[in-house]
C-alpha cells in the first residue's frame, strides 16, 4: 500500500507546516489526509471531534496520537475507553513531542491517526 502521510516540517504560531504548506490552527490527521481540527484546546477535546477516526476504524487507524496543547495532560476517561473500545491505542503527550513522534511513527508505515492541537 502507497503512503503520502504529509510531514509535519515544522509548528508554533497557532498551526502548522505540513508538507510546506502552512496550516493555521488545530489539525487532525486520518488516513494521510490533514484536515482543520476545531479543538483550539484541550477543553474542546471531545468524542464528537474525534469522529473521523472512529470512522476511519481499525483497518487505517492503529492508534490515535494526540498532541493534546503547550503541556501534556491526560485526555477524558469517555476518549480512552472509546479508542480502547474501537480497538485502537492511544499515545498522547504535548504537541511539540507528537509532531516530531508523528513523522518517525509514518515514516515507519504505522497506521496512525493524530490530533494535534496548535500551540
């Protein structure tokens, strides 16, 4: 299976340079395609703005890696047990840290999804 996972060439400033291109604000990351994320902090986190990866099941999503904003913190219990549910595993840390586990993990081929929520 071909991958074109966009890279995350850099962060800061409330968004994101995906593959050169600058992204402003949050963004999730399902089946290799980025898309704005309406979480602009770990307050709007919630089971309705991870949809998509719900959607996108087992089959393209392993695990969610969350970048969860400046400071690393532990999302809602209602997340975690609807990741382990759906049978996927969830890392989550703060931003700066998953935007640089993102690449290695693509780049490796794992089957990811991320959420990363600007700083």
């Amino acid at each position: 299976m071909s991958r074109d996972a966009p890279s995350i060439d850099g962060y800061g400033d409330g968004g994101f340079r995906l593959s050169g291109e600058w992204h402003k604000g949050s963004v999730l990351i399902v089946a290799d395609e980025a898309r704005e994320w309406s979480v602009a902090s770990f307050a709007d986190l919630t089971l309705e703005a991870l949809a998509p990866v719900f959607s996108a099941g087992r089959a393209q999503v392993e695990f969610l890696l969350l970048g969860v904003g400046a400071r690393n913190a532990q999302p809602p219990r209602a997340i975690r047990e609807a990741l382990l549910g759906a049978g996927m595993g969830l890392e989550f840390m703060d931003t700066p840290a998953a935007a640089k586990l993102y690449n290695v993990l693509t780049s490796e081929g794992r089957r990811i999804a991320a959420g990363l929520i600007a700083v």
